[in-house]
C-alpha cells in the first residue's frame, strides 16, 4: 500500500508585511488603525506565548501584558518606528489604563 502526504506551504510574507507597515505608518503616523497595530505586533512579537502574538491573531489585546513586551523587545534600527507606533496605539486604546 503506497500512502502519499500531501504538504502545503505558504508563501514568506515578511516582506509584504514589512511594505504595507511602511505604508500605513506614513498614511497613518499615528498608527490608530487596529489592523495596522495587529500587523506590527504580528511582526515583531516574541512568540506564541506572549500577549503581542494574541493580540496579532485574534485580536485580544492585555495592555499591560503587550506594553510590558514592547518595553523588552530588541529589534532592527528600522523596526524602531514600528514598536513606537504600536506603543502609541496601545496607550490610546487603553482607556486609562496603562
């Protein structure tokens, strides 16, 4: 009996993402767009345990949880702009909360 496997692969998007960021912060420099805040986090998060990562596929967002891995988080010099935007959104969407 021959069994076959089938395997579907989906294409790298990073550089997609990386273009419509770029975009939408310079239409958006505010970045108040919820779908722009997600794509960031989804950018930049640390992994799937963390509160960016959720906040990027479902749209759950713990603001002290998100705000305290965007303080921890090393990215690339031009990566700077996204986790400052996102910090922006985080902060405006926090109700008071911090």
């Amino acid at each position: 009996m021959n069994s076959s496997t089938t395997i579907t692969a989906t294409p790298d998007q990073t550089d997609k993402a990386r273009q419509l960021i770029e975009l939408g912060l310079a239409m958006d420099p505010e970045a108040r767009s919820e779908t722009l805040a997600r794509l960031i986090a989804g950018s930049v998060h640390g992994g799937t345990d963390t509160a960016l990562y959720r906040f990027a596929g479902v749209g759950e967002l713990c603001h002290e949880a998100a705000l305290a891995e965007l303080n921890s988080l090393r990215v690339p010099f031009e990566q700077e702009a996204w986790v400052d935007a996102l910090g922006r959104y985080i902060l405006a969407t926090a109700g008071g909360r911090s």
